[in-house]
C-alpha cells in the first residue's frame, strides 16, 4: 500500500474513531454503568464486525450496491431499527443506579456480541466501510495484504479511539450521582446514536430505479 493512501487511510478514521456515533455512544454508556474495563468488551466486538466490512469491502461490496440499490436501502432500514432499540434501551434505563459493577453486568458475550451487532448493522459503518473504503484498494496490486493492513491499521484507530471514550466517560461518573443529570445525559446519548445513524442513512440514500 502506497505511503499516502496509508496515511489518508489513518485520517479517515481516526477522525471517524473521534466522532461520537453509535458505537461511542454503547461504549460510553456501557462505561458509565459498569465502568471502562467492561466497556471495552463491546468495543472490541466493533472492532471485530470491522474486520467483516473490510472483507466485504476487499470484495467489492461498493459495486454490489450500486447494483442493487434497494437492498442496500434495506440495510439502513434494519441499521436505523437496531440502532433506535438501542437508543430507546439507553433513554428509558433506570437513572437512580447507575454506578452498577462490573460483576452486575451481562455476560461478556452478550456485551461483545452487542458490539458486533451495531457495527455490523450501523449504516455509519455502511458509509465508511462499503461506500468510502473500496476506493482506498489499489486494484493493480493484491488485495489480500492491502486489506490485512487497513484490518491492522483501523483496528488501532478504532480501539484507540473508543478506549479513550471509555476512561473519559469512567472520569465522569461523579457527576452522575445526580438520577436528574443521569437521565438527560441517557436521553442526549440516545439521540445523538439515533440521529447519526438516520443521518449516515439518508446523506447516502441511493433511489431506486
């Protein structure tokens, strides 16, 4: 992979891995109950459904959707609902306890697969990975290495970014002994995750012919 692609490749998503959107707003919520260490479980589960888009991408999904525009559409649909059971999961829990411990949370598996969950249906994810993506492979070289090394590469930037969301939002949780604070700061992240997803979904929308 040429030199330049590489660092292109790190400023898109490291400034993707910056932006608050659904998988920032699991993992902050994630941490603010249970605290960072468990919150890192779903974010590695993001950082995993990345290595399926990325093979997806290597694949040639940019022009599997241009051929079927409705499916892709469908996609988002199913995103935005995953996305909104989540949001409304995060508005309506219960702002009276919210410094839960590590040991009340649920299984790793279920935390790890709900990060899976989100990324794989988050049309965020849809935009970067199979829109954006494809254009970052250089066709005239083999795909393989190059996709190993954009899985390497926003691995990092992706487990960097939502690791320091998790410590940032543990820091916060003095300020949520407040149940009043603790529900608006629930309903604020829960629209943001909701909103950015609608957004990614209908800045992309492809009509159907």
């Amino acid at each position: 992979m040429d030199l330049s692609v590489w660092i292109a490749l790190v400023a898109l998503f490291v400034a993707g891995g910056l932006t608050p959107g659904p998988a920032v707003m699991l993992v902050m919520s994630t941490s603010l109950r249970y605290r960072a260490p468990t919150a890192l479980i779903p974010a590695l589960g993001v950082a995993a459904a990345n290595l399926i888009w990325i093979s997806l991408a290597a694949g040639g999904i940019a022009a599997f959707a241009a051929q079927f525009p409705l499916l892709l559409n469908g996609l988002k649909v199913a995103g935005i609902c995953f996305i909104a059971w989540l949001a409304w999961s995060l508005a309506t829990a219960d702002p009276s306890s919210p410094h839960a411990s590590a040991k009340d949370a649920p299984r790793r598996g279920k935390l790890f697969a709900r990060g899976v969950g989100l990324q794989v249906l988050n049309p965020n994810a849809l935009v970067f990975f199979g829109l954006l993506l494809p254009s970052y492979f250089d066709m005239t070289h083999p795909v393989v290495p190059q996709a190993l090394i954009m899985m390497a590469t926003i691995t990092v930037c992706e487990m960097t970014g939502l690791t320091l969301y998790a410590w940032l939002a543990d820091g916060m949780n003095h300020h949520f002994e407040s149940p009043a604070f603790t529900r608006w700061f629930n309903r604020g992240a829960a629209l943001a995750m909701l909103a950015s997803a609608i957004f990614a979904s209908v800045s992309t929308f492809t009509p159907h012919t």
